[in-house]
C-alpha cells in the first residue's frame, strides 16, 4: 500500500522511519485506540517513549500497514470443505419464458419499498404472489433455478407464501435450503409445500422415512396416507416410540387424511400418551369417528347431562352439566382445567358435547332432525354453551346437515339465529359445506346486511368466486359508493376482490371506474377515490387474467 510521507517531504525520512517501526511494535488495540482519539491526545508510545507530535500521525498509519501485512501474511490457507451432494432431479417441465419474467417481476416487486399513502391505480402485485404460485403449481411446473433465491426469501418473509412456495421450489429448493441458514424453515416446518416423495419403492420409503429430515417424513407420510391410510398408519408405528413428542404431534396430525376405522386400536393406545397435547390429538380425532369406542364413551356421558324435558306438547332442551371431571373423562381427552374467567361444569359439559356423535341427538330428540334440534328452547341460559359445542361437532364431524342447521337462514339477524351466532363460527361451518352452497349462502348474507362484517365468510369461498357471489360483493360495493363512504371503510372486502373476483368480470366493472358528481351530505372526494378503487380492481383483474395466460402458453 502506498507510504504515508510527512506533508513536507517527498518520502520518509531515515527518523521517521526509525519511528514508524517503533510504533509497528505497538499492540494494534493500543494503534486503534490512538487513531480513535487523535494522535494530540492519545501519542503512541512505544517502550514508554513518545513519538514527536510532528512524526506521529506518519507513524500511526505506517505502524497500521505493516501490521495489515504481518496479518495477511500469516494466514494459513483453509482446508477445503466436501462438495454438497446435487439436489435431487426435479421432472416437472419449465415455465413458459413469459411466465418466468412474471415472476421475476412479482418477486422484484416484493423487495421494492413501499411508498406509503394512497395506493393509486396500479394493482399490488405483491399480493398477486400467492395466487400465481397456487395457479403454477395447479399446472405442475418447476421453479426457475435463478429464480429460488429470492423465491426462498420471500417465504421466508411471508409465512402465508410457504406452502405454495416450498411446493413450487421443489427438491432443488430444499437442497439450497440445507446450504443457508436463512432459509432453515423450510427443513423444519410443516412439509405441505414439500415435492411430494415416490412412494413406490418400498425400500426407498423405509430409508427416506427412518434418515430423511423432519419435513421429508412427513411429507412422505402424507403421501403415503393419500395413497393407502393403512399403510402410511404402519409406517408412522414402526418408530413412534422413539419420536419426540413434538414429532408425535405433528405426525398424528398427518391421521387426518384417509381417517377411519383401521386407525382407532392406534389413537386409542395414544390416549396413554405422556405428552397432553399427543393425548389430546387423539382424543379429537377418535371423537370424529362416530363408530369409535371413545365417541360412545363420551355419548353416554353427554346424555346424562342433556335430554329433552316434555311439558305437554312442548319440547325443550333440560341441561345438566357434570359435577366432576373423573380420570376416566381426562384420559378421554376432556381439559380438567377451565380456561380464566371460564366455569368448570360448562367447560366440561362443553368438551363432552362436541365429541359426542351429532347423530346421538337427533335419536334423543325423537328423530327430530337438526334444523328441528336446534330450534328447540333450552332451559336456564344454557343454550349458548350447548350451540357453540354443536357447533364444534359440527366441525369437527364435517357434517353438512348439522353446519347448515347452525347457519341458519343468510338473511336472518346473527343474534337470532337458533345456531351460531358468532361470523367467526358461521365462517368455520360454511367451510363445512360444498362450494357451491357456501357461496350462495355468503351471498345472501351480503345482500341481507352489506359488507361490514362479510369479510370473514368471504374469505371461506372458493376462488375465483361464483357469478352470484361476485355480483353481490359488487352491487354492495356500488350501494356503499352511493352512501357517501370512503373506499377504505371497505378496503378489506375490495383487497379480497382483488384478489377472488373472477377475471372475466372486468369488463362489467369498468362502468364503475367513471368518477361521479358529489352528492350532498357525502365525505369530500369520496367519488373520487372510489373511481380510483374501481381502477384498481378492474387492472387488477385484468393483471390476473394475463397471468393465467401466459401460464397457459405452450
């Protein structure tokens, strides 16, 4: 590096030479700590003996040089570390050339940083990510390599993007996924997204399963239960003593699909599990087999507690909740222990209730079905409790006709509903029923009472949403332009029909784009800003019309 020279010469002087391999024999702390200070306030001072102001700050930065070169010259070279095993083959075809560009684009976008204040015309790509990545894996493409990088930093930001992001990466993101510790979520996390394994070959499963990663397990248990539940059911015995219990958890959860029978001896023997949650897990998921031992059990516990009470003609509901919570009710899964400011007797009637088969109280009430069931008046405040765990049966069963008789009526008022009386249960029931229904429902309820709190269930629909649906969210929309509001007292129900509408509806929305005259008592400017809005969704839909497209081209 080049010498530092004292302003008035052109080279250093035999002295200041002299003085600058002093100084080299200085501690590099105590050469930082005097360039900190300033060499006027803090001289190195080799062996005791200052440096002349005048030579001083020539022998700091010398002193510093000669040390950067003793460093360098003393670094021994590392030893090379073992090349990573390739990632394994990916089959899926690439992406047509137009797509790929999109998705640099959308991925680009992300990192962009945002401008803050009204968000204009232009349509938000970043929250085009998650249906771009859902409709390329629909079509069973491969992520470009170039592009999993910033892919991988994306879910990573966005743990809504992960699923559909780890699916879309395939093997070969999992692979660079094992090479960054900023991308270990994808080893550790839930394996949804993951490629799905072969399963094959018998010998490749049992060494996958027995010395592949957490996510890589599961993912293959998965797939294997999608294939043959008795199969994926022996594969997870074969090591479910040895697992921790937060694999045990995760693993049980993987029961869900292809449930039935031929799993009950297996969930029964985890009811002994000594991790509660384990415990509780196959507590829920024995309750949703109807025929199982643990739902009778929990039957007959339920119908000492609720029956019919005859008054003439008159039929109503008589409730009396448990006194105790035995060991025997615990190991069946009910929570001693009330949540705070919850009682004991109605959390445990409760937790009886919802593992009950829904079927049991259509017989207890003499063959009345649902709709007549739940209509029936309950007796001292006790019909809150007993709709919210039918409701949780309902659920928890994915039985259609319970969850339509707790829906009720669309138009009617939720606080008069025989059923539930919450959006947050009336969107968990509509998840219950087929697509079709559900959107008609939701439908009827927009018409009924407007958008304020329709944003829950709409999120519930299937996209992109059905004629009717559409129609309804649009013409509430329209109303509320006309009732003088800002667009953004509706701006979750506008971002999800951004993103739900159907694209084709486009060209019927752009006569709302047309900004209109102020009316009287309206908020200032608010014509404007909901043309803007109106902008914005047809672009958007427009937007994602192209992207489905140019997925589509060969």
């Amino acid at each position: 590096m080049p010498r530092t020279t004292s302003p008035t010469t052109t080279g250093p002087t035999t002295a200041s030479a002299a003085v600058s391999a002093s100084v080299g024999s200085l501690p590099w702390e105590e050469l930082v700590t005097s360039a900190l200070l300033g060499t006027d306030r803090r001289p190195p001072t080799p062996r005791g003996n200052p440096v002349p102001a005048a030579d001083a700050p020539a022998a700091l930065l010398d002193a510093a040089a000669l040390h950067t070169v003793r460093q360098r010259a003393g670094l021994l070279p590392g030893a090379p570390e073992a090349r990573p095993a390739p990632a394994a083959p990916d089959p899926r075809p690439a992406l047509p050339e137009a797509a790929r560009q999109r998705l640099a684009h959308l991925l680009a976008d992300r990192a962009a940083p945002s401008g803050g204040g009204r968000r204009g015309t232009a349509p938000d790509l970043t929250e085009l990510i998650p249906q771009w990545l859902a409709s390329a894996n629909r079509k069973g493409f491969r992520a470009p390599a170039a592009l999993l990088p910033p892919l991988l930093d994306a879910a990573r930001a966005r743990t809504d993007l992960r699923p559909q992001a780890l699916a879309f990466a395939g093997p070969r993101g999992l692979w660079l996924a094992g090479l960054n510790p900023d991308w270990k979520f994808a080893l550790r996390g839930s394996a949804s997204g993951a490629l799905q394994p072969d399963t094959r070959d018998p010998d490749a499963v049992r060494r996958l399963w027995e010395e592949g990663l957490f996510a890589e397990r599961v993912a293959l248990l998965d797939a294997v239960r999608a294939q043959d539940p008795p199969a994926g059911l022996a594969l997870l015995a074969t090591t479910w003593p040895a697992e921790r219990a937060e694999d045990r958890l995760m693993f049980l959860d993987s029961l869900r699909s292809g449930l039935g029978s031929d799993d009950e001896p297996f969930l029964e023997q985890a009811l002994s599990d000594r991790s509660r949650n384990v415990r509780a897990t196959a507590a829920e998921l024995l309750s949703a087999l109807p025929a199982s031992a643990l739902a009778g059990r929990m039957a007959a516990r339920a119908m000492t507690c609720v029956s019919p009470d005859r008054t003439g003609d008159a039929v109503s509901i008589a409730v009396e909740a448990p006194h105790e919570c035995d060991a025997g009710m615990q190991r069946d899964g009910v929570a001693a222990v009330p949540p705070t400011g919850r009682g004991e007797r109605s959390w445990w009637l409760g937790q009886l209730v919802e593992a009950t088969p829904l079927g049991i109280w259509e017989e207890r009430f003499g063959g009345r079905p649902a709709e007549e069931v739940v209509a029936l008046p309950v007796a001292d405040d006790w019909a809150g409790e007993l709709h919210t765990a039918w409701c949780r049966a309902a659920m928890r069963q994915r039985n259609p006709q319970w969850a339509r008789a707790l829906l009720g009526r669309p138009a009617a008022p939720p606080a008069s509903s025989p059923g539930a009386a919450s959006i947050a249960e009336r969107s968990k029931l509509l998840a219950i029923l087929d697509e079709t229904e559900r959107a008609s429902w939701v439908a009827g309820f927009i018409a009924a009472h407007g958008l304020s709190e329709a944003f829950q269930l709409l999120g519930v629909c299937t996209v992109p949403w059905a004629g009717p649906l559409g129609r309804a969210v649009v013409d509430a929309l329209d109303i509320a332009r006309d009732g003088g509001s800002y667009p953004w007292s509706f701006s979750g129900v506008m971002g999800l029909a951004e993103r739900c509408l159907d694209p084709a509806e486009a060209d019927r929305l752009e006569v709302l784009t047309a900004a209109q005259d102020e009316q009287e008592g309206a908020s200032p400017g608010a014509g404007g800003y909901w043309s803007e809005a109106f902008q914005r969704l047809v672009s958007t839909l427009r937007l994602r019309a192209a992207m489905e497209a140019e997925l589509m081209a060969a």
